[in-house]
C-alpha cells in the first residue's frame, strides 16, 4: 500500500464544480488517514475544510496545473496520487498529468480508476464504442470537430440536437438548439471550450425521464448501488438545475432493475473501482432508454446520494481505491452490516437547485444542457408534499410571483421559475394534465404539487380542525402559511397546535428502514409518525446554524466557519448540535456534529428543535446571512443566542444606527442617508453629489448594490429593488483603496492577526476583488487608525465574537465602510494563513470559557504572503458581462501561497501566458494607462485567432460590454480593472513553481 | 374511518382503514425494505396468508399492470402502508393499487407509522398481527401447511424450448417459469403433490419452487423429493433450497424475523463475490446441521453469516435461498439459472421433439 497520498482538490467554486468536492475530500483524506497514510494535498480553495490543517498532513495551495503539481511531486516525492475526489478539475488533470508522464517519470500510482476507463468515460467517441460493445443504447451522436461536421449531422437525423463539449464541467459550452443559426453558434463556442476541439453533437430525448444511480464497485468486481434519483424535470434540463428526488418515483420494479443493470454492465466494463454515476433517460411509454452519460468519479450527485442515504460515498470510493473490498468495510450508521449492500429508504427526499438570477438579473434564466445553479438545497420527509415544501422553504428566498401573461413561457422553455409557474397555474385552475402535456413533467409528480395546492384551498376556507391541521403539517405546511390562509397569527397556530397535541417528530436515516438497530445521530423533522429520538445527554448543548444552499455572496467559507464553530464547542466539552440543509457540505455529513438534524432553517423548525434537545446556546454568528438574518425572530422567540444582543447587531447593520454609532466615536464614514421609500431616496440624492452608491438592506454579496451616475439610473435602480430590501442606503461614491478585517472580540479586547489590502480600488464588492494578506502597502499609521477604530467600535457596542470591517483609504483619511457582525467570507483565508483560528478564539468568548483570555493572545507571525482572487462563472452565464462593480458576481475564490506577494501573485496568473513573449496572445482596450503589450489586431479580427487568451478592455460603453461579453464567449479570460491587469503583468517576472505549503499543519507540530 | 393493526404483545398502530370491515383479519405480520416492487410482493404466493408493512412510505405510485404479477391474484391477507397512491400514470398501469386492493377485498390500513412497526418486529421478532377497527389482539392461532393453499394443483406447460424443465410448485411465483422460459426452457409445473409425475415426464433438469410458511410442512415428501434430486439435475429456489436441504438430512430453523427486501449482499463462497439479491423467507438452513450431509455451502449473507445457498459435492444439485429471478429486486444472481440451464447436458434433447 502507497504511504505518502498526494490528493488533488477541485479548486475554486465555480458553477458545476462547487462544495460537493470540499465535502468527499474531506472524508477521503480523513479515510487516508484511517488507514495510516500521510496526506499531501493541493487544493487552491482556501474557503474549505479539507485545507484546513486538521484534515491533511500538507496542504498546499498551489495552481492545479500539470507544471505546478509537478513542482509539488518534486518537493514531497508522493508515493500514489488520488485524483477521483476533486471533481471533474482533478480528474482532468490526472489525464494531463498522465499525458506528461508524470506518473512514470515520478513512479506513482493512480488509486482508483484507471487513466483508460477515465478515458473511456469521458471520451464521448470511446464512451460510445464501449456502449455499443455493451449494447447499451445511446442516443445518435456522433463526435465531430467542426461546425460543417454539425451541419452534416442535423441533415441526417434532424433537430432538436444537443451539443456536449468533451471534457468539461458543468456543461460547459453546451446547449440544446432547434435551428441552424444557434447551432452554428453553439459549436463553434463548443468547440473552443472544450480543451481537446471536440464536441458530441446528439440528438435530443427531451421529455423522456431522467434517472441516475450512483454505483459503487471494488477491485473484486462487486457492484452495489447506493441510490436510484429520478428527475422532476424530464430529460433536456442539466440535471445540476433539476429538482431531482430519491428514490426514483414513477419507475416499476421492472423499470428500477433493468436500468440498475444497464449501469452495473456499464461500471463493471469500465473496470471502475471507486465511485461511479450512470445517467439514463427513459421512456416515459416503454422500456427503450438510452444512456446518457458516465462519470467515473465522485459526483455532485454523489454527494446528494450520500447524503440522502446516509452511505458515505466518497469514504468508501476512497477505502475501495486503496484495494479494500466492500464486503469487508462494516457500514457505519449500522456498524454491525457491511458496506456491501443497499440502502433501503423510508422516507423521500427532494433536491432543489439554488440559481443566482437574483443576483444575475439581467443573465439568461432558461435552463438547458449547460448548468447554471451555484448551489442546492435537499430536504427529508416521509411524504413527498412534505419533502417539497421542506425544500421550497430552505432555499431561504421569497417565492416570486410570475405575471399571468408570462406562466406558460417558462413551462414552453424551462426556467428557475417553472416550478412556481406551475404552482400558480394550479392555483388559477389549471390542470395537471394541462401543463403535463406542456412539460412532459411526470403526472404523478404534478399531481403531488396540486395536492399541495389543493391543500392550500382549503386552508384557506375550511375550519382548522385536529385532522385538517394534522394532513397540512404532514404536507409541510408550516405554521406561518397556515396562519395566512387562515388569517391568523403563527403564534396563534402554534397554540392550537399544541392544544391538539400536534408535535414534530424526529425520525433517523440510518441507510436501512429500520430493519437493524442503527446509533445514528443523522434526524429529520416530520409530522408523519411519532418521534424516536431522544434528546442527546448533555448539560451544555449548541445548536450551529448552518448557512443553507451555495449562492453567490455565501458560499463554502461559511461551511468551514460552521464546522470550525463545532470542532471547537466539542474541544471545549460542549455537545454540538447542527442544523442545516445543504446536501454539498462538510457542516451536513453527520459524523461534523454530535447530532445533525437537516432541515430547512427557520424560527418554527428551529425553536421546535431548541425545545426538543434543550439547547443552551444558539450560534447564528456562523452561517453567513442566513443565519443572522434569523437571530432576530429567534430573539423574539426568547431562544438563547449566543454572542451579542439583537439590538447590537441592529447598531452595526442598519445603516442610520451605525453611522449614528460612526459620528459619536468621530470615526469618519461615507457621507449617506438611509432611505425608506423611492421618493426618500430621490430627495436625498439631490443632496449629494453623483455618482452615488445605493444599496439595499439584509442582502447577501451586495445584492442589488449599484453606482449610479445620474438621477436616472438611480430612478431604475430603484424600480428593481424588492420591497423587502428597504431601507436603501445613498452613499456618496468616493475614491480610493480598500482593506478589511478580521478580529475577534470580547468586548473590550481585539484580536486582529493583520489587515488584508485590496488590489482593486473602492467600488470593486470586496468578494469579487483581488487581495493581499497580509497587506504590504498601507503605512503603519494608517494599520494603527484601522485598529484603533476596530477597538473603539467593538468597546463601544460591547461586541463578542467575530467580526469583518470594511474600510475606504482616501488620502489620508481611513473611512468605515462597513461592518459585518459575524464570520466573514475571509475568515478561512486568515486562519489558514496567519495559522490561528479565529473561529475557535471567537467560540472561547462566545462560551465564556473560563480559562480563556482573549488579551493574552500572542499576535501571530505570519511568514508567507497569500493573495486571494475571485473565480466567476462566465462559462454558465456567458451572456453577461463580468465588468467589476459594487454588486458580487463571483463564485468562488482561490488563494496562493508564496515567500513573497509576487510570487503569490505569479502563482495566480501562472495559467495565463506572457504577452511579452508572443503579443498575440493578449488585447489592451483600455481606457487607462496599463502595462504589458498588445496584439494589433483589430478586436474582431483578434477573437478568431486561436492565440486570443487575454483581454483587457475597462471601458463603460455598451460596446465594450458586448465585447466583453464576446471574449468570454470564446473563453477568454478579460480582465476589467487596470490594477488588476498590472498586477498580472508585474507577475509575469516571477517563478510560480516554488511549492509553499500552508502553515501549521500537523506534521510540521510533530516535528 | 379509523382502523389499528394490533400485533401479539399488544403493541397497537392506528390508522386509517381501507373500508368498513366487519371482522378483524389475521396474520403474520412481515416487513419489506424494497423500494419498488410492490405488486410482485402482493400477488407472491410465498406471502400467502401474511399481513406485510411496506417500510417505504409511498406505495403505488406507478399503479397495477398487466405485466408484473407474480401469481393471478394477491397473495397476502392484509396491506399496511404509510401511503396508497389512488391516481396512476404510469403508462402500464390498468388499475391504482388501492382500487386493486379493494377490488380482492384486501384489507389494508394507510396513515401508519410503519417505521415503529418495523422497529417492534426487529426487536421482538416476526409475530401474529390483527389488523381491525379496534384494537384486538390476533389469536393464538398460528398459520401452518400454506404451501397446500399456495400451489397450484393442476399441471401446466409454458415454452418451446429444447431443456425441458419440472418446475415442483410450492406456491410458485410465476417469474421462475418466465426466466425459464426466456432462457429457451420447456417448462412443465407440476404440483409437489404429485411427484411421481417427474419420472413420466422424465425432464432434463428439476426446479423446486418457492414457497410460504415452514419447508418442514413438506416433510412427508422428502424421501421422494431426495430420489428424484439425486436421479436430475436440480435447482431450489428459497422454499424449495430448504427442501432441498431437508431432504438431504439438515435442518432448517426459523429466524427472529425473516429476511425481506431487494437489498440482501450475499457472497459466492468460492469467488468471494458479492451479489446483491432479492429474498423473502423466515426459515433458514441450520449452517451446524450440514455438517452430518453431503452438502456443501455455496453462498452466505454478508450481514447475518446464514446460509444463502447450498451445493451437492459429486452431483447436479445446487440451491439458493434468495430469489436469482429476481422480481421484485435485483438482477444480480440471474446468472445462476443460466448456470443451471448451461449446465445440464442437452442429451436427451431431442425427446421434447419426439
């Protein structure tokens, strides 16, 4: 057996690619571990958990790159390499790796699945062969490389077709058209996004069903399969962006086997050994079905598999690729069965995708062969009405409401919406059959939406008696929606409830329905049955709010705040309590926590919680927005939160209070007025001097956050805002630098490790902005304002726990620009780098833990420089021009670690080449000065020349957005900031193959 | 309108009654774990007489068809779910499951907490149950000799094919004879009543059926069954394993509660290969009691280590606990009716023709 396991990560969040891999990492290098394996790991995610000291020997963060990884196998001289957990980023680089021989060269082995059958999955004309060798059909395809090829193929068999772009994530460059035009288009765009030139175009199955299993199988050839999921959505929307439920449904025995065949004939041809998804499509009128697609690796669906059964996918994956067979790997929720059988559920689950159109108003909403969710939301209940509005409620977002003229559009052509046109077709009197003719969308599935609505008709008229009260809980219902339609108040449902005796129940998911005694400490809410779980002994118990679904703004980094708040609430002897509802998360794994409960996050389903396990402390300081948007009502509930009281978080968030709190401590702010209707607004932009910055309250990533010009603009700003977000604040748009930090506080003392430098200038949102950590640039006088103003601050609110300021350097005035009172979207890349925990120290004070002293924390001494960079998803939304401004756009984040900024910074860019060896390779349309050189090219003629990587274009015209736009199209990468692009080129001088590990990990403490 | 399903101890789940029956209805109360299959469990005659808890809370969602029985009518005495779809859309379907319920005047409760039931019958073991508008505790009597209402008394044909195969019916279900059939077999049911048949028809091959209740219910026929085993090469399935192994002097016992469900890992002992099955049996093969035989163990369960399947050292006889035709479940161990099929010399071939 290897002992010394390089693992490669999936790097940064992006659309298709997003926490799933931070949680099977996480349980791989853990399995590694288990098994006596020292872990190297290469993840340039600095938001996760699996960077995290504790879970690898060495992490470095480092390019995922073929000359990087080899730098790395260089230094640490691996023994076997473990690519199957890092998504389709690590499995693509194995292949590269491969292809360079690095394997040979270094004398490594690849665990897992081989190089070939990867190959053989991926390779849509190989993949195809071996279908054939199987008999296992596929729908008419053919792999072409040019667009004429394209045309050929839709003389033959017609349109509708699909094009799937090999070898790339999330769909990308992919799409389902019906006319030449878009096909031509498609192609084209497919074939640059694919990085061998090679697109599958195939003719389109939409409206069959969609059905994957995710398989396991051991080096012996023992197939199982852990999960069968059926789509809602039939075939024709990615199945990332369809709502998906487990079991599958609508499939007789008969149906449930055969394809569970197909998928181990598959598996077993492809000599996978690890983890595997088959996807099928099958007629909704026959037995014919056609398979889809093969990824043999751990998967998005992989990872909602695990988590809807509660089988731990990638532990095992990782255990089978170490050569352990599964009839030898006891099953860990039973601990008395193996990991060689089935789990049998007795409760339905229910998967939604989280879209970012939100925040993207202006992108694309329909939904097709490419992926454009950034996150998703599961839920667990023993009916599926129940699972439904479970899943609806945790996507922690107002349900819209569709124009009556626009219902059928989004069922023609699928959206984010038609779930909720659906729902308001019903509810206007359509039928189910109606709008299954118009989706293809199975009956039984429509019919379970239409009890639901049907459900709400009554409500809405009926008297609310034991039995209809006790159906309309079953169904989810939750005390709030009942209180609307009956015209109550919640309170006042409540009450009745409790007089009924109407309680919720907890039940277990323990991967088989009860037939063997089970010790799991995986529950879920229902009001089906009777509760079963008793309260967790303990005298001092926390309850952790997770952060919900990935979504632009709130993304992974809350997850490692969570699951960091229990390792240290477990460290300090309390019993941890988790609740959220993520199916992608570490937070979600039931091993994080001494009890997990997934569940959607609000007041009802929390304070029921809090009762039933008599929970001491609530943390809602680590779950990003979502949880502290809660702490109110559960302040009003008199639950017990952790941390500082409501009225001092309303001093820091709401923007009159705050910069009321700024004046008395004569601590400069941005001139700005809060505003609580258009016309507030209007009047007070008179006022002030234009631009302006409007923003609007309780958002996530400065949602809906604008600079406007001119009255104009502002006046549409304003139209699009939701009621929910007034009031909106009018700042006064003002140059300059920005840094932030991260402290820590008890009230009077502050821990602040260093202050973090943004490259680019104010304006920027601070999660789409380049930064350094620690700074390099700011004078010691102005680091000594910053501190004092975070003290002063922290004193003056008596502030416990963490807390992220935003400041603005203009001159020689440091302006407050905000202040976040909880754990922040930096707080991961601060721990890791200066190497002390914030989230533990701010647990000590948060406990009041007696032996802790937050004045005696000794200031760490950090000796490497990181620079962060924001990751977007312009592949998923290429329709949108990625301009940076105040409103968040990206993703996700990557960091890199060097001896010196510029080595970091050469780190970040090393994928991009140099302009100053070959010119054609970037284009400078800038408004402002910038280094490096350009091509000559005229734009238009630049685009079609395969050289074009690199753009550069600040400009504000409509223009130069579409060819903005354009370059990303084409996969170009574009910059749009000249500081950004100077600091690319200034890193061009730099060696970014110097492997710098983090600090503190647990080999090194050893030593 | 309300009803309770009452097991022996007294434990009593309420829920809501498919009609207003006039008499309780008894039986032994079993649980299945599968997810999907549900019709093939109801109309299994191995099920004959019991009152089966579905684990999974949404039953009949994709309806009744004309495709999946596994016997010409439902097997069970009663039906206890948490849910019973009363709309279908699957494109087979000719009927929902509550209205085929109804239609055989199955009584069935709906509303119930089946995951405690579950609990109860793993803890205590497999019981009598009452299924009633009140509680009441279900009698004392226990059910015996179901294989003599299970199987079919008549003799049958199906196929063309050139093996021509005995089927001896306990209580078959009829996927045994399809697989047969589809793997190019002449099949001849006959019933275990009447086994002097087999020499008349003098087949290429035997298959001992499944079966409900205890094997030891046949044991008046086992010197028989043992010369007509030891005279063709042989196959029992489930009931007909035991049987199998009755007859070559072993034991069988009853297990607390019975293996149910599609998810079953068993290993072939000699490739350590893991398959997963399909099963439904409370008895079981005494591993201890082999040792006085000539039989050997060929596959075991993964979980519980009891015996999955049973070998003659010199001659043609082998034998499965689980059900490798599957219906409802896995696929999985189909090969072995192929590898049975596969194996039996096609000398006598040419008779079938003749």
């Amino acid at each position: 057996m290897p002992e010394k396991v390089l693992v490669i990560g999936s790097g940064p969040i992006v659309i298709g690619q997003a926490a799933e891999f931070d949680y099977s990492g996480t349980q791989g290098c853990l399995a590694l571990k288990e098994e006596g394996h020292e872990v190297v790991l290469v993840n340039n995610n600095p938001a996760t958990i699996m960077t995290d000291n504790e879970i690898a020997d060495t992490v470095y963060c480092e390019p995922l790159t073929v000359t990087s990884i080899e730098a790395i196998i260089k230094k640490e001289t691996p023994d076997a390499v473990l690519a199957g957990l890092g998504g389709q980023t690590a499995l693509n680089l194995a292949v590269e790796m491969d292809k360079h021989d690095l394997f040979e060269k270094y004398n490594l082995t690849l665990l897992g699945t081989s190089i070939q059958s990867i190959q053989q999955g991926e390779d849509r004309e190989l993949f195809r062969e071996l279908m054939d060798e199987l008999n296992q059909p596929v729908p008419e395809s053919q792999v072409i490389a040019s667009v004429e090829e394209a045309l050929q193929f839709t003389d033959t068999f017609g349109y509708p077709v699909i094009s799937r772009p090999a070898y790339t994530l999330g769909g990308r460059g992919g799409g389902i058209t019906d006319n030449e035009e878009d096909l031509k288009e498609l192609i084209h765009n497919g074939l640059k996004a694919s990085p061998i030139g090679q697109v599958i175009i195939e003719k389109s199955i939409a409206g069959f069903k969609e059905v994957e299993y995710e398989i396991m199988r051991d080096v012996n050839g023992t197939c199982i399969s852990v999960c069968n999921m059926e789509n809602f959505d039939p075939v024709g929307v990615h199945t990332g962006d369809s709502i998906v439920v487990a079991p599958s449904q609508t499939l007789t025995d008969q149906e449930y086997q055969m394809l569970r065949t197909a998928a181990f004939n598959i598996v077993s041809a492809l000599d996978v050994v690890g983890g595997c998804n088959v996807q099928f499509a099958l007629d909704p009128y026959s037995k014919d079905y056609y398979v889809i697609e093969v990824n043999p690796r751990v998967s998005r669906s992989s990872a909602l598999a695990s988590k809807a059964t509660g089988y731990p996918i990638a532990k095992m994956a990782t255990k089978l690729a170490l050569g352990f067979q599964l009839d030898e790997l006891k099953n860990p929720l039973t601990g008395t069965t193996y990991a060689s059988f089935e789990p049998a559920l007795d409760y339905v689950v229910v998967k939604f995708p989280r879209w970012p159109f939100d925040k993207f108003t202006g992108a694309d909403r329909k939904l097709g062969t490419k992926m454009k969710a950034t996150g998703e939301v599961m839920a667990i209940d023993r009916t599926l009405e129940g699972a439904f509005q479970k899943a609806v409620s945790s996507m922690d977002q107002s349900i819209p409401f569709i124009p009556e003229d626009e219902l059928y559009v989004h069922l023609k052509q699928p959206t984010d919406l038609r779930y909720f046109a659906i729902v308001q077709l019903l509810q206007q009197g359509e039928s189910v059959e109606a709008i299954h003719k118009e989706t293809a969308i199975d009956l039984f599935f429509l019919n379970i939406v239409n009890n639901l609505v049907k459900m709400e008709e009554k409500l809405e008229s009926a008297l609310l008696d034991k039995k209809l009260l006790q159906i309309a809980k079953v169904q989810g219902f939750t005390d709030n929606k009942i209180a609307e339609l009956q015209q109550k108040t919640p309170a006042q449902i409540k009450k009745i409830r409790s007089e009924y005796g109407i309680k919720p129940g907890y039940k277990m998911v323990d991967t088989c329905a009860a037939e063997f005694e089970a010790a799991t400490n995986y529950v879920y809410t229902t009001y089906a049955g009777i509760n079963e779980i008793e309260p967790l002994p303990s005298n001092k118990k926390a309850l952790i709010i997770g952060s919900g679904p990935i979504r632009i703004g709130q993304g992974v980094e809350f997850d490692y705040s969570a699951v960091k708040a229990i390792q240290s609430l477990r460290n300090l002897g309390w019993t941890t309590v988790m609740i959220n509802n993520n199916p992608e998360t570490v937070s979600t794994d039931y091993t994080t926590a001494d009890r997990l409960y997934f569940d959607p996050i609000n007041k009802e389903v929390i304070e029921s919680i809090v009762e039933h396990e008599d929970i001491d402390l609530i943390f809602t300081q680590f779950g990003g927005q979502t949880a502290i948007n809660i702490a109110d009502e559960l302040d009003e509930a008199g639950l017990p939160l952790a941390g500082v009281p409501i009225d001092t978080i309303a001093q820091l968030e709401d923007r009159e209070q705050f910069y009321d709190v700024l004046n008395r401590l004569e601590i400069p702010h941005i001139p700005g007025s809060m505003c609580h209707t258009m016309e507030e607004a209007l009047e007070a932009a008179s006022s002030y001097e234009y631009p302006l910055l409007c923003r609007p309250s309780y958002v996530i990533g400065g949602m809906g956050m604008v600079k406007v010009e001119n009255e104009k603009e502002l006046k549409s700003a304003l139209e699009h805002t939701d009621a929910r977000h007034y009031p909106i604040v009018l700042d006064q748009f003002m140059t300059g630098s920005e840094a932030e930090i991260d402290l820590v506080a008890d009230g009077h003392d502050v821990f602040i490790p260093e202050i973090m430098e943004h490259i680019e200038p104010a304006g920027v949102h601070s999660g789409d902005s380049m930064a350094i950590f620690p700074s390099t640039n700011l004078s010691s006088e102005v680091k000594e304002t910053m501190k004092k103003y975070a003290r002063q601050l922290v004193q003056k609110v008596n502030y416990h726990g963490l807390m992220n300021i935003q400041f603005l350097l203009s001159g020689d005035t440091v302006y407050v620009l905000e202040v976040n009172p909880r754990a922040s979207r930096t707080v991961p890349i601060i721990s890791k780098v200066s190497d002390v925990s914030l989230v533990e120290l701010a647990v000590k004070v948060l406990v009041k833990d007696p032996d802790f002293s937050l004045g005696n924390e000794k200031q760490p001494l950090i000796q490497k420089a990181a620079v962060k960079y924001p990751l977007f998803s312009s592949h998923a939304m290429p329709e949108l021009d990625h301009k940076l401004g105040a409103n968040m756009l990206s993703t996700g984040e990557g960091m890199c670690l060097g001896n010196t900024v510029e080595e970091a910074m050469a780190k970040v860019f090393e994928h991009l080449p140099n302009p100053y060896e070959d010119e054609d390779v970037c284009l400078i349309e800038a408004a402002s000065i910038v280094k490096g050189k350009s091509s000559t090219l005229s734009f238009s003629h630049w685009i079609q020349t395969k050289e074009a990587k690199v753009y550069m274009n600040d400009g504000n015209s409509k223009d130069d957005s579409y060819k903005r736009i354009q370059a990303l199209k084409s996969g170009v990468t574009v910059f749009t900031e000249p500081t950004t692009f100077n600091a690319y080129i200034d890193s061009l001088a730099y060696d970014p193959y110097q492997p710098t590990p983090l600090p503190g990990n647990t080999k090194k403490e050893c030593v | 309108m309300q009803g309770f399903l009452t097991l022996q101890e007294g434990q009593s789940y309420q829920g809501e009654a498919s009609s207003d029956w006039q008499k309780p209805v008894e039986g032994e109360v079993v649980f299945f774990t599968g997810m999907t299959g549900y019709q093939e469990v109801l109309t299994d005659p191995s099920y004959k007489g019991q009152i089966v808890v579905f684990t999974y809370p949404l039953i009949g969602n994709y309806g009744i068809n004309e495709d999946d029985f596994e016997s010409e009518e439902p097997q069970v005495n009663g039906v206890v779910m948490l849910q019973c779809a009363a709309t279908v859309s699957h494109y087979q379907a000719t009927i929902s499951l509550k209205d085929y319920l109804n239609k055989w005047n199955v009584p069935f409760l709906t509303d119930v907490d089946t995951r405690e039931i579950t609990k109860s019958i793993r803890s205590e073991g497999t019981c009598q149950g009452a299924l009633a508008k009140e509680s009441v505790l279900p009698s004392d009597k226990v059910l015996t000799g179901q294989i003599y209402q299970a199987y079919n008394p008549n003799t049958t044909c199906y196929g063309e094919g050139k093996k021509h195969i005995v089927v001896i019916d306990f209580g078959y279900k009829s996927s045994i004879v399809e697989q047969l059939v589809e793997k190019e077999a002449k099949v001849t049911v006959i019933p275990f009543t009447n086994l002097s048949d087999v020499y008349k028809l003098n087949p290429d091959g035997i298959v001992l059926s499944n079966g409900p209740g205890d094997p030891k219910d046949a044991t008046k026929y086992l010197t028989e069954l043992k010369e007509i085993l030891e005279a063709y090469p042989s196959l029992g399935i489930c009931f007909g394993h035991q049987i199998i192994a009755l007859a070559f002097g072993a034991d069988t016992k009853k297990l607390s509660f019975g293996h149910r469900g599609a998810n079953h890992p068993v290993k072939d002992v000699q490739s350590g290969r893991i398959f997963i099955t399909s099963q439904n049996h409370n008895y079981v093969v005494d591993e201890e009691s082999l040792n006085d035989t000539v039989l050997e163990v060929s596959f075991s369960n993964v979980n519980d280590g009891s015996v999955e399947g049973l070998l003659h050292p010199s001659k043609p006889i082998l034998s499965a606990q689980f059900h490798p035709e599957a219906n409802p479940g896995p696929e999985d161990a189909l090969w072995l009716i192929d590898e049975f099929l596969t194996d039996i010399p096609s000398k006598k071939g040419e008779k079938v023709y003749a």
